[in-house]
C-alpha cells in the first residue's frame, strides 16, 4: 500500500484507532494494573501500535486490513497478560470493525499468545512461532512488539538487549523474515 493511502486512512480513523487504543491501556494499565519496568503497560503497547503506524503500509495490503492490524498491536498481550479470552478479544474487536475485520484482529491477537510454559523457551516454542508464520499480519505485529521491547531495552542500558540481540537470528527465522520490511531489519540491526 503507498504510504499517502495509509496516511490518510489514519487521518481519517484516527477516532477509532485512539478509543481502541485506550481500551487497551485501560485493560492492561487499570483492570490488571500491569506494568512495563516502572511505567504503565501502556507505554509499551503505544510503542507497538506507533511501529504499526510507521512501516504498516510497508505490509498492509488493503485499506480493510488497516484497523484489524492496529486493533492486533493494541492488543497483542491481552489473552496472555489481562485474562481476556478469544471471545472477549472478538466481542471487543466487533465493537468496532465488520466481522471479518474483527475475526482478522483476533486471529493475530490468538497468534501472538505465548504457550504455556515454565520458562521463556516453552512459551515461546515451534508450535508458538508456527501460528505466527500461519496468520496473516502476526510476523509483522511480532516484530513490532520485538523491535518496540529492542528499543526500550537499548535506551535503557539493559542486559535484556543483549539477550534480543542474540536471539535476533532464530527468531526473525521462526516469524518468516521474508513477512518483515528490511527497513525494520535494519532498525534493530542499528540496536
């Protein structure tokens, strides 16, 4: 999609995508008062939904698929971190886009929920990355919730980027780099 479409489609749904939005940072920030090292959870799920915003039209095929991505970004931790369920993701999406919209939104939010796991590793296992591959948008919101907690990290001097850095190989390999603009590649490469 060329990037003055994408633009204006913001512009013009910048209502929508601000009230989805603040359910989110309400869900995570209030309901389960989450919280993102010392800041409100919400501070991380601005950041991916500003990556979605930055390098969508790099991704995003039609105007239709613009909202289900950005509503996916604001809402891409809720089933692992806020208790929601599937359903409640899709109550929650139908409140704002068509049916296949929200079936869409709720498929990359159902893509992006680690497994269950004891550690890091389980959680985030073959079966885990084999969704993302398999849902259409999820590499794309995965690697903006990867370059959003790369970013954070890198600002703060923490040894976490370290561990993204090193990880950075196989995981761009699980998610199908190939899903990925370069430009974000490039990004974190800069990290």
């Amino acid at each position: 999609m060329d990037r003055e479409t994408f633009e204006k489609y913001l512009e013009n749904n910048a209502k929508d995508i601000v009230m989805i939005s603040e359910f989110a940072y309400i869900l995570h920030d209030i309901d389960v008062n989450q919280k993102y090292d010392d800041k409100p959870y919400s501070y991380h799920l601005k950041s991916v939904l500003d990556l979605a915003k930055k390098y969508g039209h790099l991704v995003i095929e039609k105007e239709d698929d613009i909202l289900p991505v950005l509503f996916a970004a604001s809402y891409h931790d809720s089933i692992e971190d806020a208790r929601l369920t599937y359903n409640d993701v899709m109550k929650i999406a139908k409140k704002k886009m068509t049916d296949e919209q929200a079936y869409l939104a709720t498929e990359i939010v159902y893509a992006l929920t680690n497994e269950k796991g004891r550690n890091r590793d389980e959680r985030a296992n073959y079966k885990y990355y084999e969704g993302i591959r398999i849902t259409k948008y999820a590499p794309f919101v995965k690697m903006c919730d990867r370059l959003a907690n790369m970013t954070y990290s890198a600002s703060k001097g923490s040894s976490m980027i370290e561990k993204y850095k090193s990880e950075l190989p196989h995981f761009l390999s699980m998610i199908g780099q190939d899903n990925i603009p370069i430009e974000m590649i490039e990004c974190v490469n800069k990290l």
